[in-house]
C-alpha cells in the first residue's frame, strides 16, 4: 500500500523509522536482542514518498504553502498520506492537493494539544470531506481504531498493523508466558511491553506491572493538558494499553 510520510519532529521520524524497521529503532531495552525482528515490519517499499516540513516557518506562511509541499506528482499511486505534526497553513492545503492526485485517506496523528487547533482542524475534515477523502485525527496515534466509517483509513490500518494496540497472550497455570503483537501503536511500544509480560501472572497486579513497563518505554504522547481529553495525551496511551493487554489476556488459552 503505498504511502505518504510528510512530517516534521522527533516523533515524525520515529514513526518512519518504525514503518522502515530501522536498526535500534527502539530504545527500550539496554540488552536489545532485536525483538521486532521476527514479525517482518520493513515496508520501505510502500513509503512511495517522506517529506520532512522545512523548520523554523512562520506561524503564518505569506507565501502560497502549495509551493512548499512536493508537487501533485509525488502523490501519484499512493493510497494513504500520514501527516504528523505539520504546520497549520500546509496541512489546509494538503487535501486538495492530495485528492488531485487521488490520494483515498488522510491520517493526521495529534500527539500534542498544540499541533492543530480546533478550528483548523475542522477546516481541514471539511475540505477533505468535500474532496472525497476520508481522514481522521487519532489522539494519541494510537487510539487509531477501524470503523465502517472510515473503511480506507482501516485499508491502511490493517497494512501495516498500526493504531490501537492488539496482542495475543499465552498462559500456564495463570501466568503469561509469552505475549506477541499483532498490531502496535505506532511509536513501537507495544513491542517493548510485550516482550516484557513473559514470566508474568495474570493477576490483580498485571496492570501494574504493564504500566511500570509501558512507563519504561519513550513515549511520544505530551503531558499537556488537553482540554478536549480532560487529561494528557501521554496518561491516555497509557491507559490504552493497559486495555489491549487486559482485553487479550481475557482471551488468552491458558494451557
């Protein structure tokens, strides 16, 4: 499925390094033995374009922003643009943009209450709307869950097994002993978290322990308040994955 990357910051490239499974792309464990490695995440092949926003732009663009996104051209084939982070004026030219090209979805990942305002973000789904294009705003990146609404952006959901996090847990005599990931949020630490429930009983105490973990692990989400969240962004990735660990031990074989 090919994809557009246009992104600016820390967590930007941290989610395209992710997608091209680059080496040392998590930082979690000081005694790395390359967990990730087995479940084959290199999709360098679908990354059809990554653009990084040049810095220091004005919090208002005088120019057109048209002439600082690539050209219609560089969108040609790909089915999914993942926008992270960019600046306000260019993320409400993108959609046009996009549609001319025939782009189907608009991913635009809000990590931290400052990245896109309220009203801009409104502009920006109704002109995607206008123009055809499905597109949502998942915050944290992985709160990303598949809806019939959406059934493109799920296209991209499924591909590449990024959004909400899922895994699928084995237990003997009531404790974990191996935990895999079949669907990671997006900055990989559902990966580090899992690799760590190994040994673990699924007990009053798992949460705890999946917290202390997921803690352990950089999270990428803001500790600002949030006023549409009614909390942090970081707290509430925090919580998400607490509920995928606890909604796949609840259907994990115990034998």
């Amino acid at each position: 499925m090919k994809t557009a990357v246009l992104f600016s910051g820390f967590f930007g490239r941290k989610v395209l390094n992710h997608l091209r499974d680059v080496e040392k792309f998590c930082t979690g464990c000081n005694d790395c033995i390359e967990c990730r490695r087995h479940y084959d995440l290199d999709y360098s092949h679908d990354i059809a374009l990554d653009w990084k926003q040049p810095e220091n732009l004005p919090a208002m663009l005088e120019d057109n922003p048209d002439e600082i996104l690539p050209p219609v051209a560089a969108f040609q084939g790909v089915h999914t643009v993942l926008a992270i982070n960019l600046h306000q004026d260019i993320l409400l030219s993108l959609p046009e943009l996009a549609a001319q090209a025939g782009v189907k979805a608009l991913v635009v990942p809000l990590e931290d209450p400052l990245w896109l305002q309220a009203g801009a973000r409104r502009q920006v789904e109704q002109q995607a709307k206008g123009a055809g294009l499905e597109i949502v705003f998942p915050k944290p990146f992985c709160s990303l869950l598949e809806d019939e609404a959406h059934p493109e952006v799920n296209k991209f959901i499924r591909y590449f097994r990024l959004g909400f996090p899922q895994f699928t847990i084995r237990k003997r005599g009531g404790v974990i002993q191996e935990a895999l990931v079949l669907q990671s949020s997006p900055c990989g630490a559902a990966y580090y978290v899992a690799r760590n429930l190994a040994g673990v009983p699924d007990d009053d105490k798992l949460l705890e322990v999946v917290g202390l973990k997921w803690h352990n692990y950089p999270c990428t989400g803001s500790m600002k308040m949030d006023r549409e969240l009614k909390d942090t962004i970081l707290h509430i990735a925090g919580y998400l994955h607490r509920e995928a660990v606890t909604e796949a031990t609840k259907i994990a074989e115990n034998k």
